[in-house]
C-alpha cells in the first residue's frame, strides 16, 4: 500500500507537471496570437480614423479611399486585405479594390453583429474565400459618426499563414505538439505537421468538441489524438474573445517515461525487500534520496519551462521586443527593438526602462498602465518615448506579465511599434480638415463642431456664453493695395494678437477672407451680465486688432467691425445663432464701423429692409430720381430772402422718402460724396439761374455738407470743379456745417474752410448747441451764420432753460458779429419771442415747408405781384 500511495503520488506529480509545462507553452501562444488580432485591430483602427477624417468614401473619394488603404495595408504584413462597407453591407473601398468592388457583404455573420451593435468589434472563424481559394480570419469594427449613427464596417482579413509559420518555428520537445483550432474544430496550424491534414480541415474529435461546448476558458484531459493516434496529455486555452484556441499535447509515453522507470525500480525493490527485510533500512533512506532528486528535477524542470516561455515570447518579428524580470530590469531586446529606440543591446541590458521616458506623461498615467498590467496581466496604449539621440518618439506599447505554474510573476514582455510616420499622416489630415491655412486658427468646420457643443454645455450647465464675429474693415483695400501677401500677414497678426487677448478655453477660428469668429464660453448665469462681459471683450479684441497697424511702414489704420450675439436660448441652431451674429456686424459697419453691435430681434427685419432700400438707392441716380426741394427762410417782414436746399428721393413704390432713413445709408455706403457733390451742383445752377431773373437774384441757397464729405482726399478740388463749371455767384452761396466735423478734426476743418472761403463761399454752423460746442473753435473758423437748432427752438417761450440758451447763442453770434438764424419755428410765438431777443431770421413750417422747385418759385412770384 505504501508503495502503491507513492507510485499513484508520483504519477499525479508528473502528470501535473506536464500540465503545468503544456499551460506555459500555451500562454505564451496565446499571447502571440492576441498581438496579431492587436495588430489587425490597429489596423482597423486607422481605417476608422481615415474614415472619420475623410468621411465615408463615395464615388469621388472611392480611389483615394482605397490607395489609402493599399498604402496601409502595405506595412501591415500580418493582414492580407483592408476595406470598407457601407451600412448596406456593399464593399466601397479595398486595399485590392479591382477585385472587390460592390461586393456584398450583408448577410455575413460579423456583419449583421456589427450593424445591430452588438459588439464593437469582432472576429469571425475561419471561412473559405472562392476569390482567395484559401481559408482566412475576418477581423471587423463598426464605424459610426460624431453622433453615434453607424455608417458601415471596417473590415480586415488575415491569413492563417501568419499562425501557421509562427507555430512551425517554435520548438518542441520529443512528443511534444502545438495546434490552433477554430471552435469548429477546424485546424489551423500544427507543430509537427500531419501530411493528411491540411489547414482548414475539420477534425473528428469529440473529447474536444465537448470541452468547447462546455464553455470555459481553458481545460486539460488526456485522451487519443485524432492526428496521429497517440494517447496525449491535452491542454486547451481560448484566445480570450477570439474563435481561437490554443492546444498543447505532450505524447503519455514521454511523461510517464520516467515514472515508468522508478515503477520497475519500485517493483524490483519490493520484491527485494519482501525476500531481503534486512534492506529495509537501506531502502528507505534509498526513497529519501530519490524524493530528494525528484524534487531538484521539478526545480530544473519549473527553471527549464520558465526559460522556455521566455524564449518563445521573444520570437523574431516586425516588432520592437523587450522583456525584462519581475523588478523590471532588461534582461533582453531583439533588433527591432534596437533600431526603433538608438540604444544597442548591450547598452540597455540591466537598466530599467524608464530609461526611455520622454517625460510626457505624468504620475497617473504611469500607475494606471501597471495597475492594468498587474490585474488583468497586459495593458497596450499610445506612448511617447525618448530615442537615444534625445528626439520624441509616438509608439504602440504592449505590456503582458509573465507568470509561473504557481501564479508567481517571473517577466514582463513588452512589444513596441514606431507610429511616427502614422502620427505624423494623422496630424497632416487633422490640420487640413480643421484649421486654417493662413493663420493657423480653426476653421468653419471646427468652429461649427465646437459652437454646437457650447451650446449643449451651456443649456446643461445654465450659463450664457457669447459669439463674436469679427469683419476687418477695409480688408480690400490692403489686398488691392499693398497686395495679397501683405493681406495674408495682417490676417496672420490679426490672428496672433486676438489669440494673446484670449482665454484658452475660448475658441477663435477665421470663417475665411476677413472674418473672424470668437466663442466665449460660460460667461454668466445672468444675461445682464453676461452681455457686459462681452462687450468689454469686444473692446478688448477691437483694440488689439488696432494694434496690428505696426506691421506696416505705411499710414495704413486697422480697425474691426464686431457683431455679438448671446447665447441664451437652447432651442437656437447653431446655424441661426451664426445668422445673428453676421446680421450685428452687418449692424455695426452700417454704423460707419469700427464698433460693435448687438443682435436685436428687430434687427433682422430692419436689416433687411436696408438692404432692400440700399439696392434700390443704388439706382436713384441712373434713374433720375434724386430730387432738391427748397424750404424758405425769411426775415422779420416775413419777405423770403433764400433757401436751404434739402435732398429728397422720390422712390417709385415708397413715395418721397425722408432724409432720415436714406442719409445714414449714403454715408455708410460712401455714396453720400458723390449724391453730395451732385445736389450742390444742382443748387449752384439754380444759383446761376436766378442771378438772371430780378424777382431771385437776390436769394441765398444754403446746402448741406456732410462731414464724411468735408473730410474726403479730394473735396476742395471737387468744389473748385463744380465752381468752374456752373460760375455760380459765391456770395450766394453757404455751405452749411455741423460741430460734430470740428470736434473730429478741427485743424483740417479750419484749412479746409479758409481755402473755400478765400473762393468766395459762405459757412453756416448748423445744429449749434447740441454738439460739444466750443467758443474756441467759433473765434477761430471762418464762420458766417450760426444756426439755432429746433430741439430749442420748439419749446419756446415755456421752457425756460431753452429761453436762456437760445438767447445766449443770440447774444455770442451778434458779440462775434455772426448772422443767426433760427430752424423749426412752428408758431407765431416762437416767432414773436425771437424777434423780441433779437433774431431776425428764421426757418419753419410757420413758413413753409420744403417744396419742389416749381412750388418754390411760385410762391416768391405770388408774393412780388
């Protein structure tokens, strides 16, 4: 009995320990053969970045789709074929496009997984292709958009050659065997090879049948081979979620050959001891020696599989390989491994790999990746690591810990790619699909992408942000002036200088020629608030693009027209919301720019009426349809002594349309200088007109001048050509100014003036009082008349600050020997009020109202009979 309780332990022992070596070996290739589908995993990986970057290919985009893809699959050895299926399961673009092409693809299983979202990615078992006549794996991952929708399938196939050459190159031990199957028990490679079975033959057996279906991960049983008809001890590993498993065999001849051994050992000592009881003692101490042994051989044994398993992990491949022990030190690398990082073997062995840290990564990132390793024995990742040559270097690390049969870890190997050429094709894809080419700022599409998720965070968080447009002003003329270059360098300092004034969290993009867009994100829960911080942000960016007028030697002002738009409302699109914001700096330039607008809801509707109008007015002149009307000024006997001339519009549809909607637009549009020009030539020759007829010779005409007329380049010489032109009487003639023209640039106004005046023409100052008047300025100009404004004019006699004010503007133009004269008187007692404190000249509907010519005549003609 005790001899048989030794025999059965020992036979338990050495069973135990070939299940032990078989569960090593097949770890190991297990581990390899998870690093291939990694490998095609990448591969799809990239595909569907290509995709996410490029879109879905479709007819245009089919060929650069698929030479993308050859040029991939080109440094890709381990995977046979890429390529693309649409969400109907049809074949839009393949590394070998001629030949699959509109192949469909929709009843397959790894499709139907796929589209239904079931897995994200998945591996089929092996199949036959007919156009490949040969068996292969079909590797998929699902492509989906921004928005979580599937638009198809990235789809790899690889070939069972890759595991068939890799298990024929591992070595094996006497009886020894190493196998992959599919779980259709179909062979897939075996070591040593078996004439009459061929890769992708099914094989009849059904121990092993049973063990699949029974589900677990890894299992162990010994039973007769269907290959070769010898009684194996089997050890059979799944390759986690692939349809791959790992089988292990070691001939029962081989492992009990030892045992058998000391079974005729045991045999003939017993038979030694039941005729000699004198050896008993012998014989026992003999057992102690021989558990001695057995025990020294299971350590030799344990050291030799240990070593085994580092050896086949470090098999020769297109990767960079690195193992090391449990503390981490170098114990190996392989050539790749050498090239990819600069240092030679010798140089790295003994050393910790934190050698090659390229100090982008910090603490956590460090403590998550050996977490990972330690609980689920791998990690693979993205990493930046330091060439020996000191540039950084973007790799594919894969990390798996190596255990011994008691679960005791003896090894790390680490696989390693160098992705820079990828990373660099990525970053060139990313620059030219999200940001501009000229100042290096985000573009519509990243600005769009980025404005529709601040408004998501927004509506969840409950603050306002703001949208910024920003138009240069004048862009053209720096284009058409300077050139295109000298444009492209102001809109790059322009870039530069608004990205200084900025917060990183905020986004700045150029939408393209000049304009530029700001998103302000989480400005404040109160929209009061809110919108005052964006108007000093306005002010901010207005004034740093002012600054950019260094770049330039010439005289050249830069200046910024801006449009702001609060994002305060969830249910807005985003493209309304940019709607809004181009329609504020639509606002801010017919304001006569630089400045900022806010968006007003009103403001649409009024914009739209402009632009309507300012089409319209752009065809006045061609169809004759600026007209001067004439309203009297009369002196104390009521007796008309001139006239100002005021232009009017006589539309076709609207009527007669006030000066107060079509005057702004003329000056924004910068058709006031030449409407301008053209109603003084046509008050100077009905100047000329009257100078012939005694009844109006001795009229006056005053006109108008605006202030953006007054400052143009060429506005004396302009005079001077009308003057030639119609040889009006001067004297008769008064051009009539406002304060707000020599607050702006009173030097250049006073030179102007007394270059006109030394012609022979007359100043008025019209609208005194309600400028920033100044008595400085009224000593200095050449001025002739000051001009009441009717703001005063109206509440008199009641209002007694009124009554003050305009008898002190009374009293300074007779102290300053000035003609005055009031506008806007309505009634007999304004009238008799003025007259009584000492103007004599007055203008009003009292009198008359502006008329038309013919009107105007007819009235002085009714007066003279």
């Amino acid at each position: 009995m005790l001899f048989g309780g030794l025999l059965l332990q020992q036979y338990r022992d050495e069973v135990a320990a070939a299940e032990g070596r078989n569960a090593a070996k097949a770890s190991v290739v297990v581990e390899w053969a998870k690093s291939v589908f990694s490998l095609s995993g990448q591969a799809l990986m990239g595909v569907a970045e290509l995709v996410d970057a490029q879109g879905m290919p479709n007819a245009e985009s089919q060929a650069s789709m698929s030479a993308a893809l050859r040029e991939r699959n080109r440094y890709m050895a381990l995977v046979d074929e890429l390529g693309v299926l649409d969400r109907d399961g049809i074949v839009v673009a393949s590394s070998d496009q001629a030949h699959y092409a509109g192949s469909d693809f929709a009843d397959s299983e790894l499709f139907t997984r796929l589209r239904s979202g079931e897995v994200e990615e998945a591996v089929t078992p092996l199949y036959w292709s007919e156009s490949g006549q040969a068996y292969f794996f079909g590797h998929g991952r699902r492509l989906i958009d921004a928005k979580g929708r599937f638009l198809g399938v990235a789809i790899a196939r690889v070939s069972p050659r890759v595991f068939t050459e890799t298990v024929l190159s591992m070595q094996i031990g006497q009886g020894e065997s190493i196998a992959l199957v599919d779980p259709a028990i179909r062979l897939i490679a075996r070591n040593p090879q078996v004439e009459e079975y061929a890769p992708g033959q099914r094989l009849v057996a059904p121990m092993t049948q049973a063990a699949l279906a029974q589900g677990e991960n890894h299992w162990s049983h010994i039973f007769w081979s269907p290959l070769d008809q010898r009684k194996r001890l089997f050890w059979l590993e799944r390759v986690d979620s692939y349809p791959l498993w790992v089988v292990v065999g070691v001939d029962m001849a081989e492992v009990l050959a030892g045992w058998r051994q000391r079974l005729s050992i045991f045999a003939c000592l017993w038979c030694l001891i039941g005729l000699l009881g004198a050896w008993g003692v012998r014989h026992y101490v003999r057992r102690l020696t021989l558990a001695q042994q057995l025990e020294k051989r299971l350590r030799e044994r344990e050291q030799a599989r240990a070593e085994l398993s580092v050896i086949a992990a470090a098999f020769q491949a297109n990767l960079g390989i690195l193992i090391t022990d449990a503390r981490g030190r170098i114990l190996r690398a392989n050539a790749m491994f050498t090239r990819i990082t600069g240092y030679s073997e010798a140089e790295i062995v003994g050393r910790h790999p934190r050698m090659f840290s390229s100090g982008q990564h910090d603490a956590l990132f460090y403590r998550e990746l050996w977490r990972s390793v330690r609980e689920q024995g791998h990690w693979e990742g993205e990493i930046w690591n330091r060439h020996k040559h000191g540039e950084l270097l973007p790799q594919w690390l894969a990390i798996s810990a190596v255990r011994d049969t008691q679960g005791v870890l003896s090894h790390f190997v680490a696989t390693v790619m160098d992705i820079s050429e990828r990373k660099a094709a990525e970053e060139e894809i990313h620059q030219l699909a999200f940001f501009d080419s000229v100042t290096g700022l985000a573009n519509r599409r990243l600005f769009m992408d980025r404005l529709s998720a601040a408004l998501k965070q927004g509506a969840r968080h409950q603050r306002f942000g703001a949208l910024l447009f920003i138009d240069i002003d004048h862009f053209k003329q720096v284009n058409d002036t300077l050139g295109h270059h000298a444009g492209d360098r102001l809109l790059a300092g322009v870039a530069g200088s608004l990205t200084r004034r900025l917060r990183e969290s905020d986004t700045l993009a150029r939408l393209g020629g000049d304009e530029f867009a700001v998103l302000i994100e989480a400005l404040d829960d109160d929209p009061a608030r809110a919108a005052e911080l964006a108007e000093r942000i306005a002010h901010k960016l207005m004034a740093a693009i002012s600054e950019t007028s260094a770049l330039f030697d010439q005289s050249l002002s830069i200046s910024a027209s801006v449009g702001i738009a609060l994002l305060d409302d969830p249910y807005v699109s985003v493209d309304e919301y940019l709607q809004r914001a181009d329609m504020a700096v639509f606002q801010a330039k017919a304001q006569g720019r630089d400045r900022f607008c806010f968006f007003d809801p009103e403001m649409q509707e009024a914009l739209l009426a402009s632009i309507r109008l300012e089409r319209d007015m752009r065809q006045a002149a061609t169809l004759d349809q600026w007209q001067l009307y004439y309203q009297p000024q009369v002196d104390e006997q009521g007796v008309i002594t001139g006239a100002e001339a005021l232009l009017r519009w006589a539309h076709p549809e609207r009527g007669v349309v006030s000066p107060a909607e079509f005057i702004p637009l003329l000056e924004s549009t910068q058709l006031i200088n030449d409407v301008g020009a053209w109603a003084l030539e046509r008050a100077c020759e009905q100047l000329v007109v009257w100078a012939s007829q005694p009844q109006f010779a001795a009229l006056t005409v005053s006109v108008n001048i605006s202030p953006m007329q007054f400052r143009e380049r060429h506005f004396v010489a302009r005079l001077e050509e009308i003057f030639t032109r119609t040889q009006v009487p001067l004297s008769r003639l008064k051009l009539e100014i406002t304060e707000t023209l020599l607050v702006d640039a009173p030097e250049q106004a006073r030179a102007t003036m007394s270059l006109l005046q030394a012609l022979g023409v007359r100043f008025s100052l019209d609208d005194f009082g309600t400028g920033y008047s100044s008595l400085a300025y009224l000593a200095q100009l050449p001025l002739d008349q000051l001009k009441i404004d009717q703001t005063f004019v109206k509440q008199l006699p009641d209002s007694r600050a009124n009554a003050a004010i305009v008898e002190s503007i009374i009293v300074l133009a007779q102290s300053l020997e000035l003609e005055v004269i009031a506008e806007g008187v309505e009634n007999v007692e304004q009238r008799a009020w003025l007259l009584a404190h000492g103007c004599r000249l007055y203008q009003g509907y009292y009198f008359a109202r502006p008329m038309a010519l013919e009107a105007f005549e007819a009235r002085i003609m009714r007066r003279a009979l």
